[in-house]
C-alpha cells in the first residue's frame, strides 16, 4: 500500500514524477504571472508617455499641421510642402532642420498640445516640455487683402498662436522647434 496522497497519485499517473505543482505552488505562479500581466500595461504605457520623452534626441524640428482639419491633431508631411518662400529665415532654415514630426506619438513625446483649432483661421500649439522651445513659424494668407503676405503667428518659447486675422492658405502651418540635450 502507497504512502501518496490523492494529488501525487495523479502527478505520478501522468508521468510528472517529482516536477508536479501542488496546490499552493500553482496559486502563487498564478499570483505571479496575473501580477506580470497587470504591471505590464503600466510598463507599457510609460514606454509611450510623454515621459519617455527624455530620449528624444536633441536637435532641430520641422512640424507642419494643416489648416484644413482640425480633429484629430492635423499632422501633415513636412517635406511635402515647402514654407512660403516669403516667410523669411523661416524658409531657409525649415529644410534644412534635423528631424521631422510625423506622428502623433511623436507630437504626444514633446508634450505639445493642439488648440484653438479653427479651420483655415486660427491654431495654436503649446509645450509643457522643458526641454522643446519653438523657434520659427509661418504661414501664407489667404486672407484676399493680405494674399501671398507671410503670416507670422504670435510665438513665445512654450507656446504658438495663429489668430484669424490672416487666414492660412492650404499649404498649413509651418514650425520649428528645438530640443535641448
């Protein structure tokens, strides 16, 4: 007659010898791998956060959002569009920046936020990141008294205001901005 209790009876049975869990074990790997799956978005979500922005690289940007559409974040391709020519040293200096925003990921990174959207009239971008300081900005009228006339928004280093007293054209709005080590 075996000494076995039910349970090693049956981890013997299905040939798990002495590798079996018994019953206290399994409870706590299932308490350890549910903590891991719910410290895991936690992890994640910092991964992403504007927190994380502390590896962006230093540098120069170029940004363009559209004066057309105002939800979502009216990203678009900053290279598919020069300035305006007549925007001055914006023009010069947008292409020749270190990188490019693309994303909102990479807007969310810099902690800038967009406000105030008005289609075609007003925008305004600001930054709680103490390391993103916008430079330059500009944009064409389309206002018909002031068309083809570089429209400079109102810039601070945290924060850039287009108002509707020059509406952009639909070329959007051009920025750049700066990222401190």
């Amino acid at each position: 007659m075996s000494d076995q209790t039910g349970d090693e009876a049956t981890a013997e049975a299905a040939g798990l010898g002495d590798h079996s869990l018994d019953r206290r074990s399994l409870i706590k790997k299932v308490g350890i791998a549910g903590a891991a799956a719910w410290v895991a978005p936690v992890v994640i979500e910092s991964l992403v956060s504007p927190a994380a922005a502390a590896s962006i690289p230093p540098g120069t940007y170029r940004l363009r959002l559209s004066s057309e559409k105002c939800n979502p974040t009216p990203l678009l391709d900053p290279d598919a569009v020069p300035p305006p020519a007549n925007c001055s040293p914006l023009a010069s200096d947008f292409p020749v920046t270190d990188f490019a925003i693309t994303t909102q990921t990479q807007l969310d990174a810099f902690d800038i936020v967009v406000s105030n959207c008005n289609r075609r009239y007003a925008i305004q971008l600001t930054t709680t990141n103490p390391k993103v300081t916008f430079l330059e900005a500009g944009s064409t009228s389309g206002n018909p008294r002031l068309q083809g006339r570089c429209v400079v928004p109102a810039l601070t280093p945290t924060q850039v205001t287009w108002s509707d007293v020059g509406a952009t054209d639909r070329n959007g709005y051009f920025i750049i901005l700066q990222v401190a080590p």
